[in-house]
C-alpha cells in the first residue's frame, strides 16, 4: 500500500498540467520505507516525461541543522533569482515549508503553492509530541525581560499544542480554532481544544479559516501585532498547510517574531487516503522586497 496516496497523484497530475522543467523532491529518513514506492514513481515518470529529477534528497527530523543546510545547499543550485517556484505543500512538515519559503524569497522566487486535501483522515494523525524548536534564520528576535506570547492555528493532536504550551510557558496563549465542519472538525479540533485549554491563564480562543492564505493572513496579523508592544511572540501552526503557509507571510512582515515547529515522535500510516480538492494560489509578492 501506498503512504499518502495525495503525493503520488498531486504529482503526477503537477507533471501533466505545468509540465516542469525541473523537480527538487526530498524525504526524511525516519519514513523513506514508507515512502520509497511514491519516490520510485515520481522518478519513474520524470525520466519518461524528460524532466531533469533530484529524487534522492534525504532530510532527518533528527538532525535539524544538517538538514537545515542541504535544503539551503539544493535551493541555491538549482533556483535562479526571479524564477517561477511550485511548491506542492501537501504532505510537507511545516518547518520545512517555513524554510524553503524563508530560502525561495531570498533567491527572490515566486512562489506558486498547491495544497491537495486527502479524501478522509483515519481516527489518529500523530502522537507522542517531542520538543518544540525555533526554526533557523526565523527564530525573531527575543527581549529577555518580557512574558512570552504563544499564538497557535490548532490542528487534530491537542497533545502538540499541550507540548507547546508545557515548553515555552506563556504568559498569554492564543489559539485558532479552525472554522467549518470538514473532516469533523467540531468534535475533533474544536471542542477537544476548547476543554483542554479554556481555563489556562491568559487564553483567547479565536476562529480563523486556516484553507485561505488571505483570511488566515488577516487575521493573524490582528491578533499578533499587537502583542509585540509588551511580548516576546512566537508562532507555531498545527492546522491546514495553507494556513502554514499564512503564518510564514505574518512573520514576514513582523520580524521580531518568532516560529516555532512542533515535531511529533509517531505518525500513523494510515492517517489519510484517496486525493480530494485542491487549493492553489501565488504566496504574496511582499515576500519578493
């Protein structure tokens, strides 16, 4: 069986519809059995299509750093100032978004983003949460005489956010609550946050539509802005990549924040399946200055 069966076919409907010149195609370590046949395809179908390939790109969530500097390595070879960027984020851990995008605006790309929602989700995505991190070059700058705020965009596994909240014991704790009722969201993302967190000192609980860049883009400038006055910030996304991707673009504009990636110890194989809608836009050109 394959893992992330949305990889394989977002590939290769990518591959018939842009028809790229090239493709940079990484994995980590920990799950390359897991998804060695999705990579042997994709490879496969470059080399009929003629499309130059770098499939063999290992990443360690163990080794941050080291892999830190091969993505910095591969993006600085193959991506020219001003080149025209897609970046298939579905089944991307998002400290690795955050970086290639922090590495793609520097080259000073345009960044072209697709999303592919699975069909359904299995009863658990991930367990076992490991230590926080602030991401390399993206880690703000910090005031140590100030309380920390922590603004999150929740996800399906509250044991992350409790990681986060355990970790960096703010002194105010913002969470985005994702809207709608998709992948029974009420009872799986919003209620089981709103138990566990409502009575944490300091919380505020808002709504936010973590598939829109722009909505989820506003309103977390709303929130956040304003406690860089008086707080340290750090940011750290759980929910929809697309939102992922919003909050890369709100430290773009407020530099002193920080973003912080939660990793988590077990992912389930099983944890989606099939390949539903999919979401495409162009990542602000603010990024581009």
């Amino acid at each position: 069986d394959l893992w992330e069966e949305r990889f394989l076919k977002g590939m290769e409907r990518l591959i018939a519809t842009i028809k790229p010149s090239k493709v940079l195609m990484f994995h980590f370590e920990e799950y390359a059995e897991w998804s060695n046949g999705n990579r042997e395809r994709i490879s496969n179908l470059c080399k009929e299509k003629s499309i130059e390939i770098e499939g063999d790109i290992p990443l360690s969530f163990g080794s941050p750093r080291d892999s830190w500097k091969d993505l910095r390595e591969r993006i600085e070879k193959a991506v020219v100032s001003d080149d025209l960027i897609t970046l298939d984020i579905s089944t991307m851990p998002r400290e690795v978004i955050w970086s290639v995008c922090h590495m793609l605006s520097q080259r000073r790309a345009l960044i072209q983003y697709i999303y592919n929602k699975p069909n359904k989700y299995g009863d658990w995505l991930s367990r076992d949460p490991g230590r926080p991190r602030l991401l390399y070059r993206l880690a703000g700058i910090q005031n140590p005489g100030r309380p920390t705020a922590l603004v999150v965009q929740t996800g399906y596994d509250v044991e992350r956010v409790k990681q986060l909240v355990r970790f960096y014991e703010p002194d105010k704790l913002l969470l985005g609550l994702q809207t709608g009722e998709q992948f029974d969201n009420v009872r799986e993302n919003r209620a089981k946050h709103k138990r566990a967190f409502e009575k944490h000192r300091g919380v505020e609980i808002f709504d936010v539509d973590g598939y829109s860049l722009e909505r989820t883009h506003e309103k977390f400038m709303e929130v956040t802005t304003p406690l860089l006055e008086d707080h340290n910030v750090i940011l750290s996304s759980l929910g929809p990549k697309v939102g992922a991707l919003s909050l890369f673009t709100v430290k773009r504009r407020l530099p002193h924040i920080a973003m912080s990636y939660a990793p988590s110890n077990e992912f389930n194989r099983e944890y989606s399946s099939g390949i539903g809608e999919s979401i495409h836009g162009i990542l602000n050109n603010g990024l581009r200055t």
